[in-house]
C-alpha cells in the first residue's frame, strides 16, 4: 500500500531542487559573457536563452513556503533525481542551438552524459563546436561531481538523524565522515587544493607540449574537469593521444585516481591518516582492481601484438586501465581500435575495470569497489562455511576508514542487488544496440552498454551522431540508472506512482 | 583450520564410493543383454571390462574400507563430488573400447556429460554407433538424473539419519516426504511412471513417423529418458531434428517440462495441491522467465528474418527455447546455424535461458528457478523499500512448501551461488575465446557446459586444445554439484594434504 | 612383521598398481581392434568457385531486403553439408546436387520418406569409425526428402555394422521449410544409389576378449574374498 506523499514533501523537494537548479543555471549565465569575449556572440546568446528562464524558475521555486525542511531520506533522493534531470535540461538547451546536435534527444543525452560524469557525446563536429560550450561541457561535470558529492554527505547529515531510514549498505550515503561542519570544510579545501594543482599542472605540461597559449587556459579547464570529476569529455576530437605527451598523461591519471578516490580517503589522507587509509577495504579492493586491469591490460596488449616495444605498451595500457577503473573514459588512442586492435584480452580486462568502477562515495561511476569487495567477502566466507565441522560459526568483518563492521545479509544482499541492477542495464543496453543495427558486433555492444551504465564514456564507434531516438533514449536512461544507482530513480518513479494512485 | 580428515574419515568416504561404484554395474547391464542379443562381441567384452573393474573396485574399497565412523554433512559432501568422478572414470572404459573417441579423456567428457545430465559429445561418428553403447549413453542420463546417490540408497537399506548427508550433497536441499528413503522411493516411482507413459507414447509417435517397431522402441526409450532426465543425448548426429516429427516433440515437449519440475512439485501435483502449486515461487519464477526468454526468441528471429510463419516459430524457436531453459539440450536444427542463420538477439535469449536454468532439486542445470526468484523478489523488496516512506517497514514473503517471509538469511546463499554461476559461465566464455573462438559461440558454449544443459553452437569438437576441453569438463562437474560439495573436495583435500595423513 | 604403515603404503602401492593394469589393459584392448578399411565412393568433385561466392555473402535476411528471383539464378553444382549449413541463406532455393550416405532409419510416410544424407568423411571416404579408426569429428550431413518412388530407393541405412547405401541427389535446398517447421532440408528432385551398402567384415577383437575374461574373474575372485570374510565374521 502506498501512501501519498504529501504537500509537504513536494513542496520541500522543489525547494531543494530549486537551490541546485540555480547554482547550476547561474554558472552558464555566467559563461555568456565569456562566450562575448571569446567572440562567439551566438553562443552566449544560446547560454543565455538556456540559463535565464532556468534562474528565474528556480529563484520562485525557492520562494516556496514549507512547513518543514526536515531531509527525509525520500525526499533527499527524489530531490537528487530531479535535480539531476532538469539541470540536464537546462544545459540540454544551449547546446541544441548551437546546431551541433541533431535532435533535440541527442543534445539531451549530452547533458545528461556531462552531469552524470559520463562522457559519451553525441556532438557532430566537435573540432567547430564553440569553445564557451566546451566549458559548458567542463561545467557540467564539475557540477555534477562536486553535486554528487555533496548529496553523498548530506544524506549521511540525514542518516544521522533518523538511524534506522538507511539499510547497511544501501547506495549514497555509505562513506564516512569523521566530524561535520569542520571536516567538511577541510575535505573541500583538500580537493580545491588539488584541483588547483591539477589546473597548473596540465597548464604547464600542455604548454610544454606545444598548445599555444590562446587555447591553452580552455583546453587545460577541460582536460582537467574531464579528468578530476572522471567525466571524460575531451576538448577535440584526436583524444588525449593528439598531446602526444607523457607528462600531461601522466598528470591526468593522477587526477583520474584522486576523482576515483572516495571523499573519506581524502579526507583521512589530508589529516595525514594513512592507517586507516591502507586498512580501508574499499580502498584495498580499489587498488586490487588497479593491479588486476593494469596488468590484464598489458599482457593483453602485449599478447595481441598492438604495440611494438615495451614502453608504448606501458602508457598506453596503465593510461586505459586508470581511465576505465576510474570510470573516466579519456583514451589516449582512437576509440575504434580497442575494438579492432586490442586483442581479446586486453578489452576484457579493461570492462571488467569498468562494469566494477571506482570507490564508492566518489565522482567515478560503475557499481563501486565497496560492493564489489563485499559480495566477495561474502561469496568466500560462504564457501568456508561449507567446509567448517557443524555448529562452528565465525564472524566477517571489514575496515572502513579505521571502523570495524560485520558482514551480514543484509550487506551481501544489498550489493549483490546492485550488481544483478547493473548487468540487467548491460544486457538491455546491448539488446538494444544489436536490434537498431544488426551489424555491430557483441563485444562493441556489450562495451558500449557497459560504458553507459557505468558512467565510463568510453566510445569505440559505436554511438554515433545519427543514431535511432530509442537508441539515444535508452542510453540516456541508462546513464542516469548508473549515477542514481538505480534505486534513486525508483524512488523517484515510486514517488510519482505515489502521488497518482496512492492513499491519504 | 577447518578439516582435520584422518585415517577413519578417508574409510568412511571410500566405503561409501565403494558402494556407489558397485552400483554402476547396473547401468552396464541392460546394454549388455542387449549386446548379447543381437551379438555384438566387441561390445560385449568391453562392456565386460567395465563391469568388473566397477565391481572389482567397487567391492574392494566396499570391503577393505569398513569402518564404524557415521557419515558426517562433510563426508558426503566429499563423497558426492566424488562419485560422479569415479562414475564418469569407469563408464568411460566400455565407451572408449566401443572405439568412437579418439582418447580415454573424451570417452570421459561424454560420461560425465552423460551423468551430469548435459548433452555435449565428443563422440565421433555418432551415425554409426552400435545400439548397446547408444543405450549406455543414454542410461548415463538415467542414472545421473535420478541421481547416483539416491538409486544405490533405495537399494541399500542404511541407518537413516546417515543417508541425508549424502542426498543434501547433491544440490537437491529439500526433502519431500520425511524420510529420506521414502522421497528417494518416492522419485523412482514418479519416473516409473513417466516411462511407461512417456515410452508409450514416443513410440506410438515414432510408428507414426515411419519407424518400424524394434527401432520405434529403441528410440523412444532413450528420447524418453534424455528428455525427462533433461539430459540431451540422442542416438543420431542431427538430434530431435532427425525426426521431422511434430507429434514426437510435443510429447518431448511435455517431457522437458515434467523434468525440469522439481520432485516436491511432482509431489504436490501428486497429491492434487493444484492451488499450492500455482503459488509456488519457483514455478512462477520459471512461467516468467520462460515467456519473457521466448519472447526475445521470437522478437529475434523475426527481426533476423530467420523464420516468419507461426509453425516455423513454434517448432524451432519456441522448442529450441523450452529445450535451453529445462536444461535438457534438444536440437532442432543444427548448432552451426545460431551463429550463421538466427542473428544476435535471439542466440542471446537462448543464452540467458540456459543460464538461468530449471527448478532446483530437478535433473536441471543453471542457476535454477528458486534462486532466480528469490533474487528477483528481494531486488522488489529494495525496490519498495526505496519507494515506502521512511518510517514503514518493508516486509516481502514467497511460497515454497509454505508461505514464509523472505529473510535475507535467504536471499543471500542464493545470490552466491547466483554469482558464482555468472563467473563460471563467463569464465568459460573467456577460456574460449582465448583460444580464438567467436565471442558468441564461446559465451553460448560456456554456458551450456555450465548450466549442464547441452545444446552447442558447433565450436565443441574432438580437436579442441585439451585445456579447452578440460574447462567444459569441470564446468558440467561443478554446475551439477552447484558448487558446495565440489569446494567441500577442494578444501577437505587440501586439509589432508596439510595433514599428511 | 608389517607395521601399520607399511601395510598401508602397500596397501595403496597395491591400489595404484591395480589401476595401472586396469589402465593398461583397456588400451591395449583399445588398440588391438581390428582394422577393415572400406572402399572409397566414386563422388563427383565440388564446385568450389561457386560455393565460396555464396558463403562469402552470407547475412542475415532483413525484412526489408529485396527477394531474389529464383529463376534467374544458375544452379550450384555440387554442394558439402558444410557449405549449406554454415550460410544456409547462400543456398536458399538453390538446385543443387549432394552426394552423401543415408545412416540410421528411412522415415516412410505422408507420400515419401525423411533421411538422413551424411558427407563426411565416415560416409564417403573411410566409412563407418569402427572399420577403420582414423578419427575425423563428427558426423555432418542434410535431411533429405525423398518424395513418391524415391522413398524406397535407399532400402540398407547405415549403422555400426554397415555402410549405408549411398545416394546422388538432385534437389532443392530449403532453409526454413515449412513442411518440416522451418527446418532446412534438402527436398530431392531425383536421386540414385550410386554405391551399394557394404557391410564391416571385422573379426572379433581377441585382445579385448581376453582381457574381459581375466578382469571377470579377478572380480568374481574379490566378491568371493569379500563373503568369506564376512562369513568369518
């Protein structure tokens, strides 16, 4: 039996939405007068036409007068969902005028990708497309990370109030934070401090590799953002490969690591805690997987022969493993060619690390290393249950940031869960694929599927601008399943059913 | 650590595989006879040879390993994984003589695929086989599906508590009727039953079909048994397609599906508990799946342009389809044709259909109904949960034998396995490709294996690497054990070894 | 006297040598099978150029492509089962000749018959396994539909004892035949035998037969062994 939410709660939701909404619309308007100086005049003006009614709607919305501003967890999540829609949305307009998209549903499904920290893209002519939209890319990421963040702590802020609303090991929410308001402040300055760092960083690499300094602030922004919020939108066609630069590579796989990295870990490693760092199961399991892609890549590549000497073999392979566990989705070849030119084992390595993704309770997508680890734990002391002499019984426990928990049911279940939502998005995403054109081969299917659900971006060909609208549709549904988790967007269906049909 | 086997534990599994051993004589004989019969000498010795090593052995490990230990939970899981190594091991001796593989180790994929209920081959020029070690396959299939354990246990009349420990071993975890012998009684006369029926009316049909009466006879008995046993054997190359008949495969058709049911449902279809049946979580687990697995079938092949006529889809997609999902493994066309002739989207639902396989405690393979079931009400559950407001708490139930609430306690063993099955099946698949084969057939081979069902894609043959081969093999070994008894053998050796017994 | 322990080293010495008899004897058994090579069957040669073109073409049938008009195409010439069955859409229509042996039963009913026709290498060049043991996979082959008179043209099928009849077959392929549920099958035009059945003249493998003879008592002289134990007891 549902019951319907009330007044209340709908009321509290367009308010909270309004805020993100806001902050999002304002940061375009404020890139159209970039766009002026840039002179791209029509660009500004489709910046504007996108965030103007987008600031006036959410400035009313805030308007609004609730009774109570109590964060349930319901209304935090459905509060995320819409959030995350209608600043697609917003975004969704300025880049339809600027006439790079072909329908109305692919300039969508980049908006979506940019928020959700894909970095798939439907553009058509990336190397024209005016550069105030290439920040409007870089924006969308950063907002959609530092966003994703943010409503991580919040609803941990909730889940401190009301104990019992979140399971054990249920979606956001599940990351430590030792410490509030003081912590918090702490945690953003560490991460400001490296993105800082990152900007110059790459600022000096590319300068070093040859970018003149015209296009270099724009091109360093969004290399940067693309990277630190493990997006992957890139600035021009030719990938990161057209630096041809180890050290800018070297530079974003940092980045790509810390965006990978769960806020906690941040924040044990600004207080200089590196016991609880090393003891962290998520963390454990996030360099395991590292380990593991790095060297099923390499052997890969070296089996298949796509490289001549050693060293190619090693950039090229620790760049695309770092990108695809950290669910970036930066290549430093051409996309086709992991489908063409990688061999077998390297491209399995390599989904692997993305269907599984970075730690949880950072900006990288997939199903996270925690749950990962977790289903594992749980699969082996199952096994060893299996062969101890009746009636003994033993605990399993994991480290989370210097806390021990108990493995129970209701932990395994909950990631088993995730995992089962994930593969059921890989196989629908590929189904898909496969019915639109008979052409495309399993594996690029299978890769694409996994790239969306995973928030990764990796393109190999096979999302192109002129794709079916079930097919660009889909893969926007998708993105958005693998940011919210799935459960979020069930809440936020439920929530609407809810309303429709539910009793007072 | 875990395991601490010594000297009694090693006698107490040994007498009991020594008795299990024994037993394969009865899976011998009936070929034998028949061999005598129409006087096929090299079948007979061979069939001989087979025999007594499988008593000689059988009787010495019977007798020189008596001990007064009682059989622990760990004792028959070990035996359990065992046994269908040993089975496999010393059918394969009569196989190999019959000449038709070109090694000892093929001779011993084909019994354990036999006994596993599976249905890959690597028999070599099948067409020209002699009816004795036709028959000897397909009684494999008899054997191993009503399980080797549970028919040496109605023959030997044990102390009764001993007896559960090896049956639970099995894979099948619940007990219809209280005592174990009478549940394993209970099984026999169940497929007592179905044969006479189900014998009778293949036959009628193949007489139908243009046979004459010894041959009707002979190939209604083994597609009988391979399609209530869901095993998948069929005495010629071209499988169910070698028929042309559209009378034989529907009785195959209610065949599969009466031995993909598990025996408690059998039971409570015995017993005229319709209505708990149709609330039986498995049942409506498997109905679900069943369709929706068809529909993409048969979405696929219109959209391949394959077939386009109601009959052509019914009688390859849908059979194909029912044949993947009960585990049994009919074909109704050859396999070169799902890679080459069905497109990708309908190959793919055959695919999820054998994955996710029949009802547990049947002689189906795959993840298995219940589990699925469970899997998919506990991911309603979360569903729900992140829907209700906060202050509700969510509660979700499921009919097995009765209306219980769903706990994760339950849930969550079944999603292990769930796992550990998917890993297998990809596992296999990247084994495959490995060695240069289609991603395609290698998931569709791999998962085959696995989930013991038997239909192939063509890329299983007699020249395959070893390796290759050798993944199959341990595939269709763990599918059937479902994993537990084959780690409790991994890790109760590894505790003896560490022993030094 | 035996300690314990070196009994029971003995005892699982004993065991290990037991099986390497038992291992020993099966395959001296399996080499010592007789072999009795059959004649080759005088088959026409494919017509490779014209099978590959059609393989090489083979994709999937799409709703929307065009439909070939049959009449227009040249016939094929002879065909493998291989060949049709790794693109049947090639060879869809097409008149085609195909040699092969007619194995297991002659389906006779609804005004014809239903075979078997093998090609491979057990049918038309060594013949059945246990005649020869040169170990060429498994069988391959096409069903085919022999109408009216034709039915009764193949009266010896081949099993294990024999080499069935061989027959050369003018017919139409059919890759989604909706007389037999969307199966493909081969419907003949006209058919011959062009090779009678032969049958296997192997002699009995004395090897086999022996070795069955002392494994049989070894086994009985164990059961025995095992009573009088337990009649001591």
């Amino acid at each position: 039996m549902l019951l319907a939410p009330s007044v209340d709660d709908v009321k509290a939701i367009i308010r909270a939405s309004a805020t993100g909404v806001l902050v999002f619309s304002l940061g375009i308007a404020l890139l159209a007068p970039v766009a002026l100086v840039l002179g791209e005049a029509n660009a500004a003006t489709a910046l504007l036409v996108g965030a103007a009614p987008a600031v006036a709607m959410a400035v009313l919305g805030r308007r609004i007068p609730t009774s109570s501003l109590r964060l349930t967890w319901t209304r935090a999540i459905v509060t995320a969902t819409t959030t995350w829609i209608a600043c697609a949305c917003v975004a969704a307009v300025p880049l339809y005028l600027s006439g790079h998209f072909v329908g109305v549903d692919a300039a969508f499904f980049d908006a979506v990708s940019g928020v959700t920290n894909t970095g798939h893209s439907l553009v058509a002519d990336l190397d024209h497309l005016p550069r105030s939209l290439v920040l409007l890319r870089s924006w969308m990421e950063v907002a959609g990370g530092a966003a994703f963040l943010f409503v991580g702590q919040s609803l941990l802020e909730a889940r401190r109030a009301l104990a019992t609303s979140l399971t054990p090991g249920d979606t956001m929410g599940e990351h430590v934070m030792p410490g509030t308001g003081k912590g918090l402040r702490r945690t953003w300055r560490t991460i400001a401090a490296l993105g800082i760092t990152g900007v110059v960083g790459v600022g000096v690499a590319l300068s070093v590799a040859g970018v003149p300094l015209a296009s270099l602030p724009i091109t360093t922004i969004s290399l940067v953002a693309a990277a630190a919020t493990t997006g992957g939108f890139i600035p021009n066609t030719g990938a990161v490969g057209a630096y041809h630069s180890v050290v800018v590579e070297f530079m974003l796989v940092v980045l790509m690591l810390g965006g990978a990295t769960s806020v906690g870990v941040l924040a044990a490693a600004a207080r200089r805690q590196h016991d609880r760092i090393r003891n962290d199961f998520s963390f454990q399991v996030y360099v395991g997987m590292l380990a593991a892609v790095l060297a099923g890549t390499m052997v890969g590549l070296a089996r298949a022969g796509t490289f001549e000497a050693v060293v190619p073999v090693a950039r090229h392979g620790i760049f695309s493993a770092v990108a695809a566990v950290t669910t970036t989705g930066l290549s430093t070849v051409a996309p086709e060619l992991f489908i063409s030119d990688f061999g077998v084992l390297a491209p399995a390595a390599l989904v692997t690390g993305m269907a599984v993704g970075g730690m949880l309770g950072s900006m990288s997508g997939g199903f996270s290393t925690l749950r990962m680890g977790l289903l594992a734990k749980g699969v082996i002391s199952d096994v060893r249950k299996v062969l101890q002499p009746e009636g003994a019984v033993s605990r399993v426990g994991w480290m989370r940031l210097g806390r021990r928990e108990v493995l129970t049911d209701a932990h395994v279940r909950s990631a088993a869960t995730t995992v089962m939502l994930f593969l059921i998005g890989i196989l629908a995403g590929a189904t898909v694929l496969l019915w639109a054109d008979g052409r495309i081969a399993l594996r690029g299917a299978l890769l694409t599927a996994t790239s969306a659900i995973g928030n990764v971006g990796l393109d190999v060909g096979v999302l192109e601008p002129g794709q079916a609208w079930y097919v660009t549709t889909t893969f926007t549904i998708l993105m958005l399943l693998g940011r919210l988790q799935w459960l979020g967007i069930f809440a936020a269906i439920g929530f609407v059913v809810a309303i429709v049909q539910g009793r007072r | 650590m875990i395991f601490r086997p010594d000297r009694e534990d090693l006698k107490v599994i040994g007498h009991y595989l020594g008795i299990i051993t024994m037993s394969l004589t009865a899976v011998m004989v009936v070929p034998l006879l028949v061999a005598i019969a129409t006087w096929e000498p090299d079948d007979v010795t061979a069939l001989l040879i087979g025999m007594a090593v499988a008593i000689g052995l059988g009787q010495f490990l019977r007798t020189r390993l008596r001990t007064t230990r009682e059989l622990e939970w760990s004792h028959g899981l070990v035996t359990v994984a065992l046994a269908w190594i040993l089975a496999t091991m010393v059918t394969a001796i009569p196989l190999y003589l019959s000449g038709h593989f070109s090694s000892y180790f093929d001779a011993t994929f084909d019994a354990m695929s036999g006994y596993t209920t599976s249905g890959l081959s690597l028999l070599q020029d099948l067409d020209h086989l002699s009816a004795p070690m036709n028959l000897l396959r397909h009684l494999t299939h008899l054997a191993g599906g009503q399980g080797i354990v549970v028919a040496v246990l109605t023959i030997m009349t044990s102390a009764g508590s001993q007896i559960s420990t090896l049956y639970v071993g099995e894979g099948r975890d619940d007990r219809i009727v209280p005592s174990i012998i009478q549940t394993a009684r209970f099984i026999w006369v169940v497929t007592a039953f179905y044969a006479v029926v189900g014998t009778t009316a293949l036959w009628i049909t193949a007489r139908l079909a243009g046979f004459s009466d010894g041959r009707a006879l002979f190939h209604a008995f083994n597609i009988f048994i391979a399609a209530f046993d869901t095993g998948g054997f069929t005495p010629n190359s071209t499988s169910m397609a070698y028929y042309h008949s559209a009378p034989m495969e529907t009785v195959v058709l209610v065949l599969m599906i009466a031995g993909t049911l598990s025996f408690g449902m059998h039971y409570m279809l015995w017993r005229r508990r319709t209505r708990e049946a149709a609330l039986n979580l498995e049942l409506r687990s498997l109905a679900t799946t069943m369709t929706m697995t068809a529909m993409i079938v048969v979405f696929g092949l219109v959209r391949a342009g394959t077939f386009d006529s109601v009959d052509n889809l019914y009688r390859k997609g849908i059979m194909t389809l029912v044949s993947a999902h009960t585990g049994t493994g009919f074909a109704f066309n050859a396999g070169a044709l799902y890679e080459s002739d069905w497109g990708l989207i309908a190959p793919a639902g055959i695919v999820i259909a054998m994955a996710l396989g029949g009802m547990a405690s049947s002689t189906a393979g795959g993840m298995k109904a219940m589990r699925v079931g469970l899997a998919a009400k506990s991911l309603a559950r979360d569903i729900r949960r992140s829907i209700m407001p906060d202050a509700a708490v969510v509660m979700s139930g499921y009919t097995g034998k009765r209306r219980q609430v769903l706990r994760d306690g339950v849930v969550r063993p079944a999603v292990t396995i769930l796992v550990l099955y998917m890993m297998m099946y990809l596992g296999g698949a990247a084994v495959g490709v490995f060695y240069g084969f289609d991603l395609t057939t290698a998931l569709f081979e791999s998962t085959s294996a696995a989930a013991n069902v038997g239909l192939t894609s063509g890329l299983l043959a007699p020249d395959n690497p070893l390796p290759l081969k050798t993944v199959y093999w341990v595939q269709m070994w763990l599918g059937r054990l479902e994993f537990m008894a084959a780690f409790a053998l991994i890790g109760w050796t590894w505790a003896l070894l560490r022993a030094r017994v | 006297m035996t300690t314990p322990r070196t009994r029971h080293r003995l005892l699982i010495a004993g065991f290990i040598a037991a099986l390497a008899v038992i291992g020993i004897g099966v395959q001296w058994s399996h080499d010592a099978a007789p072999r009795v090579p059959l004649d080759v069957v005088p088959a026409g040669a494919e017509d490779p150029e014209s099978v590959e073109a059609r393989t090489l073409t083979c994709e999937r049938t799409l709703p929307d492509a065009p439909t070939r008009d049959l009449e227009e195409v040249e016939p094929v010439g002879r065909v493998s089962s291989e060949a049709v069955n790794s693109c049947p859409d090639a060879f869809d229509g097409q008149v085609v000749v195909y040699y092969g042996e007619v194995v297991g039963d002659v389906l006779q009913r609804d005004g014809g018959a239903w075979t078997l026709v093998n090609d491979d290498a057990y049918a038309l060049t060594l013949g059945p396994l246990s005649g020869h043991g040169d170990f060429e996979g498994g069988n391959s082959g096409l069903a085919v539909w022999l109408p009216g008179q034709l039915a009764t043209l193949a009266d010896e099928p081949g099993n294990a004892d024999r080499r069935g009849d061989v027959l050369r077959v003018n017919g139409v392929v059919r890759r989604a035949d909706p007389e037999d549920g969307g199966g493909l099958t081969l419907r003949a035009i006209q058919a011959e035998v062009v090779f009678e059945a032969q049958y296997l003249e192997t002699p009995v493998n004395r090897v086999q037969a022996l070795v069955a003879a002392v494994f049989t008592l070894v086994a009985i002289g164990v059961v025995v062994w095992d009573r009088r134990l337990r009649a001591r007891r």
